[in-house]
C-alpha cells in the first residue's frame, strides 16, 4: 500500500520521516529505506552506490541483487558512470535502485522527483509506483503537491502544523474532509459557512445568501461542502428527479480543462461545478446565461 503524507510546506512531513527512520535520534531503523529530494550519491560508479548497503550487510548476492535493480529502473547501461556525471532523473533512479536493492520492509520517500522537471516527474512518479504495487512494498510517499498525491495514493494522511489532523482512505477524505482547514488545503470547492436547522423532520443549511437541504444536524456556525461533480446542470427547474435541492443561478465563466469545463456560478453563493465539454455545447452554455444546480442532499457534506 502506498501511503502519501500531504500537507503544506513547513508542516513538518520531512522530519516525521526522518523520526520514523531513526534519523533524529541516530537509531537507524535497518528495516525502513529512504530516499530524499537530492540524491546524496558518492563519487562512486552507479554500480557501486546501489551496492553500497548491502557491502555494509556483508550481502554474498550483490552482484545479482544489483543488476536487477539496474534493470529494473531502466539505468543497467549505466552501471559504469560516475554518479556525478548523471542527469537529475538518472541520479534519482540511483537513489531508488540503492534503497529497493536492501528488499526494506517500509519504503520513505521524502519527494523524491521535486526537483525534476514536469515530464520526469510524471514518468519517473508511473514507473515507481508500478513497482511498489508490482512488489507489494509498503511505502509512504511525502509530497506538498495535491495533483501528485491523488495520482498515487490510496491511503492520504494530511499534516498541518506539524500534527496528522486526518487519514483514511483517500476518497474518504477527500469526500469528507473533517474540517474546514483541511478541506481550504485540499482545494475542494463549494465550501459555505452557515447554519443548520431542523424542520418537519427535515434538515436545512442556511446562510445569508443561500440556502438547501441536507440529511445531517450540526452546530451552529458549521460548513458545508457540495463537490462540483454531484452538481447537475438544468435550463429547467428541477423535475423528475430524487434531488431536493434546485438553486437558480447565472453563469459567470467558464473555463475549459481538457475534455471537461469547470463553470462558475453565482446562485446567491458562487459555485463551481464541472461538466463535459459536449454538455457545454448541447445546452449552449456562455457567461449571463440562467442555469438551474440540481443535488441531492445526500451529497451534501456538513463539517
């Protein structure tokens, strides 16, 4: 499993790994490896730094542990060159081959491709993480980047000033953030302040400017989250569906992403949502247009 610890700069995810290896106190935790942003190789062979732990284990296989390792991250034509002549991603490559040639039973990675290019890290990040999943090696991956954390996680823990404040499968949290915080951190749109009410059985948040069902009671001066991919696009009020919620609106922008568009809204509160390109044209979306946001109140989100 691949964990990935996320939080801010300066939350202290580099030093909680370093505590889990043993660094801060000089107990080095031999069952864990870890690899860092810089690659901290010697002025050795690339062949030789992969193998300097296990000549520190007095290992009798190195040559064949080595070799595989090489192969598999691709660099085994570079068995020979000096570390110092490498390029950034040949360097790192080396750093991975000498952590995963000592088989740790926990893998950490300090954001370990942050200092390459955009390109490289996107191959380097699909071809370690094909590797942890293909050897069932646990790791826990430290980055700042969101966009890098959903592409590889399947366990998220967020870090905040030095604290774990959540974890739990990533979709949980993500779908559930336990506070406004977290959810401000994880860039997730549709967050309103307000209050919740009880009527004829039925719940309600309320602000100010808006107001909709939810299916859950809270304090007062809660939030509520509606993610933008539960939000439905109507020309018409709501009819023929199990949504309780229609709020009337009027398009302020949109802006393409690829395939799909995220438009933003103004219905009392601003809202983003995101729809498919085709559905932009089939309902001839444009700036001042009036639009309908359809959702149910289960997919509303109360912290």
């Amino acid at each position: 499993m691949i964990k990935v610890l996320l939080g801010p700069n300066g939350a202290g995810k580099s030093t909680y790994l370093r505590q889990l290896m043993g660094i801060e106190t000089g107990r080095i935790n031999s069952a864990m490896a870890m690899v860092f942003q810089e690659p901290l190789l010697f002025d050795l062979t690339v062949f030789e730094n992969v193998a300097l732990g296990l000549k520190f284990r007095k290992d009798k296989t190195i040559a064949d542990k080595v070799e595989n390792w090489l192969k598999k991250l691709g660099i085994e034509h570079l068995k020979q060159r000096r570390a110092l002549t490498l390029s950034g991603g040949e360097a790192q490559k080396t750093a991975l081959a000498r952590a995963l040639v000592l088989e740790p039973k926990t893998l950490l990675l300090d954001e370990p491709f942050a200092n390459l290019d955009i390109p490289s890290q996107l191959q380097l990040r699909l071809e370690l993480k094909t590797i942890i999943i293909e050897h069932h090696i646990p790791t826990i991956w430290v980055t700042h980047n969101k966009e890098e954390a959903l592409a590889i996680g399947e366990h998220l823990m967020i870090m905040i000033n030095r604290q774990i404040v959540q974890e739990g499968a990533l979709k949980d949290v993500l779908q559930k953030p336990a506070s406004k915080e977290i959810a401000l951190f994880l860039g997730i749109d549709n967050i309103f302040q307000g209050a919740v009410t009880q009527a004829n059985g039925r719940f309600f948040f309320k602000n100010e400017r808006i107001g909709f069902e939810v299916v859950a009671l809270a304090k007062n001066n809660t939030w509520a989250i509606v993610h933008p991919e539960d939000i439905i696009l109507s020309s018409q009020p709501l009819t023929g569906t199990s949504a309780r919620n229609c709020l009337a609106g009027r398009i302020q922008a949109l802006t393409p992403k690829g395939l799909t568009y995220n438009v933003t809204i103004n219905a009392g509160e601003t809202f983003q949502v995101n729809i498919t390109r085709v559905s932009v044209e089939e309902m001839g979306l444009t700036p001042g247009k009036a639009i309908y946001l359809i959702f149910k109140a289960t997919a509303v989100e109360v912290i």
